[in-house]
C-alpha cells in the first residue's frame, strides 16, 4: 500500500516537472522570437527609411537636374526673338571671323587653329568674366601671354571637337607653351542679317540666317548654324554656308 502509493507521488512529481519543462520551452522560444521579429521589423524601417532620405520630396538626382536645366535652355531659346537668336549665335560671330578665319565647317576637326584662336578671342566678348584678358596681359613687356590650356577650356566649352595645334601660329612661344600677342581685340564691323527660320529638334537647333548689303537689296550669303543646346552653353556643330 505505502509502495504504490510512494510509486503515485513519484508519477506526479514526474509529470509536473515534465509539465514544467514543456512550459519553459515555449515561454522560452516565444522570448527568443521576439526580439528577433523585432530586430527585423527595425531593419526593415531602417531601410525604409534610407529610402525615403535618398528621395526627399523636392530632392531630384543629378541626372534629373541636367534634365530640367536642358529643358530650361531650351525653353530659353525657343522664347528668343529673331534679332536676339541672330546676335547670340551669328551676326556677331560673322562679324569677327573673316576672310580666311571665316568660320564655316561640316566637321569641327575641319578647322584651322587660326580661326580657332581668332574665335577665342572673340568669346572674350561673351564672357562677363573674362576681364578682356587682362589676366594675361604682362605689364614688363606690354604683351598678352595666353596658355594653351586656357585656350583650350574655352575651345572645350563651344565644339564637341576640334584640332587646336598652337605650333602652326606664328605667335607660339613653345618654351612657355603660350601664345603671346600685342592685342585680344579690336574687332569691329556691321552685317545686316536676315532671320530666315529657326528649328528645334530634341537638343538641337538649326538657324537659317541672310546676310544683306546695308539697303537689304542684295544678298550676300545665308548661313546655317546648327548647334548643340546644353544645359550651361552651346555648341557650333557645323555651320555651313550657301
């Protein structure tokens, strides 16, 4: 009697603990699972997050900036006038570059590095900035000394490409790798242009232009420009005369 009873206590306290342990092992898991799922649920918010703060509202990549600063030059030029789109792109270009430094080309490798420096000079006149060159101007000799590679960020800024070899000017110093001359300007003239048609095509501007006598009886030549819109500048791609 006292054995099977001694026996039944036994079974008891057996099965509690085995209770006990089952309980343990889920409280347990359910402990260690939650701070899991949080941990993820925090990840994820992270990343959503950092996603977020790459695309704030109002924050645009800068390819989308180069976009929208093409589409505003564009827009710029299309709201240009007749005598305004001649004189930025043409009369006053047809003014400087004359003669055997006419500027006129299908292939901007086609030109001579004379006319390539007779039209940086002549964008002097188009930057605010440039001073007239007078930072190359050297007071001991009354001179202005140019470096090629000045000349060439220019060059950079209005053709896709060209062949500038600064060795065929007769005013080359090679041991300073400069050209050096007395004057950057003393320009001057007349045309009288005729706004013929313009058109624009994706980011590209064809400008058909006459040029007269002084009376607009008869016509000299017409010219077309056709030019690369950017979103800070331009470029003569070819300018071709008729």
């Amino acid at each position: 009697m006292n054995r099977d009873f001694v026996s039944r206590i036994m079974m008891r306290e057996l099965l509690v603990c085995l209770v006990v342990t089952i309980i343990g092992t889920i409280i347990t898991g359910c402990i260690e699972n939650k701070p899991t799922e949080s941990l993820q649920s925090e990840i994820s918010s992270t990343k959503s997050y950092e996603q977020s703060a790459n695309s704030l509202p109002g924050q645009i990549s800068s390819s989308e900036q180069n976009n929208k600063g093409l589409v505003e030059a564009i827009n710029k030029v299309k709201s240009m006038t007749d005598e305004e789109i001649m004189e930025k792109y043409a009369t006053n270009l047809d003014i400087c570059l004359i003669g055997d430094c006419e500027l006129v080309f299908e292939d901007p490798l086609q030109i001579n590095s004379d006319t390539l420096w007779l039209f940086f000079m002549y964008t002097l006149s188009l930057d605010e900035n440039s001073n007239g060159g007078q930072q190359w101007y050297n007071s001991k000799d009354n001179l202005y000394h140019v470096p090629i590679t000045d000349i060439k960020k220019v060059l950079d800024k209005y053709f896709v490409a060209y062949r500038f070899v600064p060795e065929e000017l007769s005013n080359f110093d090679s041991g300073k790798n400069e050209i050096v001359q007395a004057t950057l300007s003393g320009f001057g003239g007349s045309r009288y242009p005729q706004h013929v048609s313009r058109e624009i095509l994706s980011d590209k501007l064809t400008l058909k232009v006459k040029f007269f006598d002084e009376n607009y009886k008869q016509v000299f030549y017409m010219k077309t420009y056709t030019i690369l819109i950017e979103p800070e500048g331009y470029k003569y791609l070819a300018i071709i005369r008729e």
